[in-house]
C-alpha cells in the first residue's frame, strides 16, 4: 500500500488511525485558520475549506521532496444553534464553552479532503455528528476543566476521554466525534482511490 | 474516594474506566454465563441479572478478605430481532456473527449493577444504543476477523478499533458500546452512592 500522510498534529485523530490499523506519518500544515473563519461563515463549508487547504499544503511539501503518498486531511469544530465553537485558549474560555453546551444537543461537524501526490483530484467531504451533554453545575465543569482535557479540542471536551461521562447519547458516526469519520475514510479510499482497508 | 472495584476482566471496559480518570482494582467474576443464558431468554433481564451476579459476587469476595469498596459490575451483548448474540468461540462463529450484522441495525445492551461492600443496596440498570454497519462483503468480513479482533467482544467487533471503519452510526451512548455507559455510572455514584466524579 502506498503511505499514508495524515495532515493533522491531532493526538485523538492520530490514535483512531493507528486503533483501526492503519499506518500513516504525520506531516501539520501550516495554515492561518483564523482566515478561514473570518472568510467562511458557513460551518460545513469552512470545514471542508480547511480539510483542503491542509492537504493542498501537504501535497505541496512532498512533491517538493519527491515523495508519493495519499494525503488525508480533515478539521472538526462545533456547532451550535448555527454558532461555530473552535477549541478554547485558555480555561476560562473552556468553561464558557462548555456552559453553553450542558444540557443540550450540539453537532460536531468535520471536514475530510483526500488526495494523491500523483493525482490532480481531491475528494472532499464531511460528517455531522449530534452530541448531547448532560446538564453539569458550574462547579462540575470547573472540576472538569482542571484536568485539562479541554486543550487543543474543539468543543473543550474529548469524548474518548473523561467527557464520556457527561455524554448522555450521540447520533451519527461515533469516531466523527474523536475526529474523522473512519466509515467515510473506507468508502472513500475504496470508492475514490481503489484502496480497501479490509484487503491490505 | 473509597476503592473502587470494577468486577469485569473486559480490557475495552478497563480502558474506558482508564480514560475517565477513574482509579479502580479488576475482580474479574467466576460466573457460569451460560447457566444464565438457558435460564433468561429477554436480552435486558438477561445483562442485568449477570451484572447483579458478578457484583455479588466480588461483594462476597471483597467481605471475605474484609475490604471495602464500590464494586462495579457490567454484562453486555448484541441483540438481534430479538436474538441474543454474545462472544464469538472461535474464527468462523465470528465470521457467522459478522454476516448477520452487516448492513443493518442492532442493540448494543449492557447491564450494569453498582454496590458496595458496606451497604445491601445493589443498584441495577441497563442501556441500550443502536449501532449500524455498512455493508461490507465476505471477503472483507473474512479479511477483518483475520486480525483476531473479534477474540472476547459480544458481536465479535470493537467500535474503539477497526470496527470504526464499517460502523455507520450510532444511536445513544457511544461509552456504552465500548462496554459500559459512563454517564449513568457519573449519575448513579452521584445519586445513589453519594460519589461525584468531577468534585474528587
């Protein structure tokens, strides 16, 4: 099988990979994000935006260096009542977020881009997940926020995690929510790029 | 925080405790489950009573020695139209079971039963989430049950691993597929046991 680059410094995205067998390399792109929200209002198409953008970046850096691989990209925030939640800065900005997500339903959207060193196409999709939280107390979210749990996740929270606890049901693909929907990585890299996962 | 005793060998149900922070001892349970499954043909009574028995059980064990802790108790299985299906004896029981699940919808069932060594109060309840896979061929059931991945799980799949891949959705608590639903184990120490996991 040819490598796999898995543009993301994601530690959960980077462990669902290697938990479903799959042996890739790690190549962070390098993008402003910050542009992107400001350009793209639209959740789902601000997610797919970067997805792209992360994998047209790691396309780059390896045809720079010559080297083949399929590149998989993918970004996840959340979304609630049409509001886009990034991942916090600080632990007050963690606490503040998850406040407006207790007790309540949100989605948890993420953005995939596929493509080949040796191959002009990109495949772009994206997945929505709903999530729902039990309605914690203040005191309970600040008692979560202390483990620090809630840095580098969009949401603040990590459902593989101590969050499990808090999680009261979520609809739609489950490892969406830890960050890539491994359902849709199958049919794509099967479908799209004659890869099949299951015959390797 | 008093000791807690998790009376299950399962490692998925050991690592999701792990993940949430949660210190705890295995007492793993020396219960005849088949004796259970002649006696109990309803997939709800049937997790709850083996969850109750193995909790007892430790309970018994635990006086024994006179040490005192929680103890925790999990039994989960798959169920079908109303078939019971549980762990998977060899490869080609696994490849039966897998065929049979494809392309469609069943309910991930665990029972759960919380006591302590101190108290006759024994606290039962199950949960159920609904799991759809793709429709993957024989060829590709043969190529997943090859990486023994099966070995020990009800339904013969593990959502936390390659399973990922062909699992479409899910309908409920994501914890609870993994083997134990984590967010009644946070509201039944909080409410029953007095115990709440994010103040200690």
């Amino acid at each position: 099988m040819k490598k796999i680059i898995l543009a993301s410094k994601s530690v959960d995205r980077g462990n669902i990979f290697k938990h479903s067998g799959i042996p890739f390399e790690v190549l962070a792109s390098n993008i402003d994000e910050r542009e992107f929200k400001e350009k793209f209002s639209d959740p789902i198409l601000l997610v797919k935006e970067l997805a792209k953008a992360k994998a047209l970046y790691a396309k780059k850096e390896l045809l720079k260096k010559n080297s083949q691989a399929i590149i998989i990209a993918a970004d996840t925030i959340v979304e609630l009542n049409g509001e886009i939640i990034g991942k916090a800065k600080n632990k007050k900005e963690a606490i503040v977020i998850l406040k407006k997500l207790m007790g309540k339903s949100h989605n948890l959207i993420t953005g995939m881009a596929i493509t080949e060193t040796n191959n002009p196409k990109i495949f772009i999709d994206y997945d929505t997940t709903s999530v729902e939280f039990l309605n914690l107390s203040d005191e309970e979210i600040r008692g979560y926020v202390k483990i620090n749990e809630w840095k580098g996740r969009a949401g603040a929270y990590s459902i593989s995690d101590k969050a499990s606890l808090f999680i009261k049901k979520i609809n739609g693909s489950s490892s969406n929510v830890i960050g890539f929907p491994m359902h849709k990585l199958y049919e794509t890299l099967k479908n799209e790029f004659g890869i099949n996962l299951f015959l390797v």
